[in-house]
C-alpha cells in the first residue's frame, strides 16, 4: 500500500483543526491560513515522494 490510513487521517485531522482555529477570535493573530497551506502542500510532497518510492522499486525489481 501506498500510504497508510492513520497517516492521512492525522493529516486531515491537522487541517481540519486548523481550519477550525481560524474561526476562532482568540486565535486571529495567527496565520493559520497560510499554515494550513503548508500542512496540504507538505502532506503532498510526501505523498508524491512515497508514489515515486514505489515506483522506483517497481521498476528495478523489474530488472
């Protein structure tokens, strides 16, 4: 498998609590929208760099 299921449930789990964050008065000095930006764009990376791992293995077992 790809991914494993925890990984992106902790992954969603961390946006959706910052998302939730920004509608919080207390918390309107942060930028949480930005930070939100770089968890998604993080958690993509990863998971193109895991889609690359596996095709790499793939293709050299395939030697």
């Amino acid at each position: 498998m790809l991914f494993r299921v925890s990984e992106v449930a902790a992954a969603i789990a961390l946006v959706l609590m910052l998302l939730a964050a920004k509608h919080v008065p207390a918390l309107s000095f942060l930028p949480l929208s930005q930070m939100t930006g770089v968890v998604c764009f993080s958690f993509a990376i990863f998971l193109s760099l895991r889609i690359y791992k596996a095709e790499l293995q793939r293709l050299r077992a395939g030697d």
